[in-house]
C-alpha cells in the first residue's frame, strides 16, 4: 500500500489513524455485528456516537450552553439560505465580500433581505481582508468568511459590531469551513459559526452549525421548510430525520484525535509550523511567489504562482508542475482558475512531513525550470 500526500482543499485528507480505526470497525463495530453504516440512527449503539461527536466538539471549542451545535446537511451552501432566512427580521444584512464563497452568499441573501457589501476587496484580486473597524446600522446580522479558501486569506482580527436601536449588538456570522478548530476561536463573538465538515472535521455529508440559542426565532417565514428551521433541529438534537450518521461517527474519531493531539492549541502549532515553513520557502524563493498580503495570509490554504511574465509560458509550467507533484505522490496542488498557479491546502490532517516534501520537490522543480 502507498499513500500520497493529498492537497485538495476538499474533501481533503483526513488523519490516517481514523481510517485505520474505521477499517478495523468497518464489519463489526463493537461487538454490535454490523457497521455502523447500517445502524439505525435511533438505535442504542449509535446514539453514543453522535452524543460523543457533540460533546468533544463543545469541549475542543469551549462553546457554551447558550449555544446549540446542530449537525445539518446541505452543505456549508445550504447555510447561504439558511442563515437570512432565519435571522430575517429587520430585513437587512451587512456582508464583507473577500472572495467566491462569500459571494455566493451574497447572491443567495438576496433573495431575502436587502444586503449592503460593506467592504470589499474584489478591486485587487481578493488578495488581502480589508479593514473594517466597526459595522453600524440596523441589521439583523454581519457576514464575513473567516477563512477563504480559494484566494488563500484569513481575518487576523474581528470587526466591532455595533449596537442596533432596540440596545442588542449586531450578531456577527461567519463562514469557517476551511478553518474550523485549525487554531483556538472565540465562539462567543459570534452569533452563527458553520462548517461543511468535509476541510478540517470529517468525509462529506455534515455541516456543524453553531448558533446562538437566541437567534433561533420562534416563528420564521411561515414558508420556510420544517428542515431549514434551525428550531426543527435544535429541539431534535439533530435528529428531526436521519442525519448522515456514518459522516458523524468519522467527525467524532477526528475530534478525538484533535483531541489527543493538544486540541485547538495543539492544532495552531502544528499548522503554524507547517504554513510557516512553506511560506518562509516562498519569501526567499526567486521562482515562486505567494500572491497574498502578509498579514491576510491563511494557514490553511496557501496559493503560490511561479515568476514568469510569458502567460503562455507560465500555464505550461503550472500544468508541469502539477503532473510532476502527482508523479511524485504530491497530489491535488493545482490552483483554483480565478487565482492560477497552484494551491496547497495544509488543513490538521497535513502532516509536516508532507509539507518537507512538497517543500523538496518544489525545489527541485525549480533548478530544474529556472
Ligand atoms: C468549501 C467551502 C464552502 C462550500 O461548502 P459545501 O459544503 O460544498 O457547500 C463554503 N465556504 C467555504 C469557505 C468553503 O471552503
């Protein structure tokens, strides 16, 4: 058997002793005789599973009671209607516009409220998270995307929020998809916090909704659908109907290994170690270079393109570069089309060996094609 190192930045790689775990329990998990792909969601062996996931993630991000952690389906995506559906009531939002994701959201709020980009960085290419002091006005919530995963840059600081006429703080909402427990967060400067599990936490199939029990209203829309109702699933326990049940069980072997790996402290360390290496590479490289601005730098998704003014020249080597990668077990390390270049997606499970060895072959490439 020979494994690669695996880049994507989602579904991504996932801790190879949680597949190894898994495999073990594949056929008979626990002395039940069956996997637990085929337990029932309501049996007495599976409600451990989702309880344990619940309870290790409430620990690894010290959310308090006040907070329900809801286990959906959807998609983060889901979360772009979702949210402005339930959070609806004086009719507007405040969105910062950093990139695709947080576009999409944009776009999908729309369709409900009236929305006011309040900063954006679109002009230069999304390559860094503007400056934004304090958001005011009456708006039923603030948007940012903590983490953007396909421009490679991350908020190193949270915007104030102000204070709406009724005296309540404008609740802020943010999209940590591809930074979910990568390093420690506040939960309680947030209103909403959500996460397609398939970057940091587990397979496809779940996304980790965080939400202040207060901004789940009583009675949303009357159209809105039961399964878009936060309340349907937060007075359920995520289980109004079945949820993706084995995606769950891989999330909280994941926690767990987080966990046993110094948790949130634990994983900042090591992703600061591994995106430091790579990027103090990229500063003293005279191939390669990081098209980011320093202090708007992720530590999850690290674009890089190669110094060449030729574009014909430099797609050639782009498209070179990821065959090679690939032929070297590096895979997964081509860039998404709006920023070009390549992209390695370091989330916890990137081990720092993994990172030495892109690191060497990225050297190697580039005496080879300077
Ligand atoms: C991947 C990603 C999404 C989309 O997630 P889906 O679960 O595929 O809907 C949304 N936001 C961010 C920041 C992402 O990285």
């Amino acid at each position: 058997m020979s494994r690669v190192y695996n880049f994507s930045a989602g579904p991504s790689c996932l801790p190879e002793s949680v597949l190894q775990e898994a495999a073990q329990e594949m056929l008979d998990y626990k002395g039940t005789g069956q996997s637990v792909m085929e337990m029932s969601h309501r049996s007495k062996a599976y409600e451990p599973i989702i309880q344990d996931a619940e309870a290790r993630i409430r620990r690894l991000m010290n959310i308090p009671d006040s907070y329900a952690v809801l286990f959906l389906q959807g998609g983060a995506s889901t979360q772009f209607a979702m949210i402005p559906m339930n959070l609806k009531k004086l009719g507007k939002a405040a969105y910062i516009d950093t990139g695709v994701w947080s576009n999409k959201a944009i776009k999908e709020a729309k369709k409900y409220l009236s929305v006011d980009v309040v900063a954006s960085s679109r002009q230069e290419g999304y390559t860094f998270i503007p400056k934004v002091d304090k958001i005011e006005g009456e708006y039923d919530y603030a948007y940012i995307t903590l983490n953007n995963t396909i421009v490679g840059t991350k908020w190193s600081y949270l915007p104030e929020m102000g204070t709406r006429a009724d005296g309540t703080a404008i609740p802020l909402v943010a999209d940590v998809s591809s930074c979910i427990l990568s390093e420690p967060l506040d939960v309680t400067k947030f209103g909403i916090l959500f996460a397609g599990a398939q970057k940091n936490l587990a397979p496809a199939g779940v996304t980790v909704v965080i939400i202040r029990r207060d901004l789940i209203t009583e009675f949303p829309d009357p159209l809105t659908p039961t399964m878009l109702d936060y309340k349907t699933h937060a007075d359920s326990g995520s289980m109004y109907n079945t949820p993706p049940c084995y995606t769950i069980y891989i999330m909280g072997k994941v926690l767990a290994w987080i966990e046993a790996n110094g948790g949130a402290e634990g994983m900042k360390k090591r992703n600061e170690e591994k995106a430091h290496m790579l990027y103090d590479y990229l500063e003293k490289s005279t191939f390669y270079k990081s098209p980011v601005e320093k202090d708007s730098r992720s530590l999850m998704n690290i674009p890089f393109v190669i110094y060449e003014t030729d574009e014909e020249k430099e797609k050639e080597l782009n498209k070179k570069f990821v065959a090679e990668a690939a032929a070297a077990g590096l895979v997964n390390l081509a860039g998404h089309r709006l920023v070009g270049g390549m992209r390695a997606s370091l989330y916890n499970a990137m081990s720092l060996d993994g990172v030495k060895a892109l690191i060497a072959f990225m050297d190697k490439f580039a005496k080879e094609n300077a």
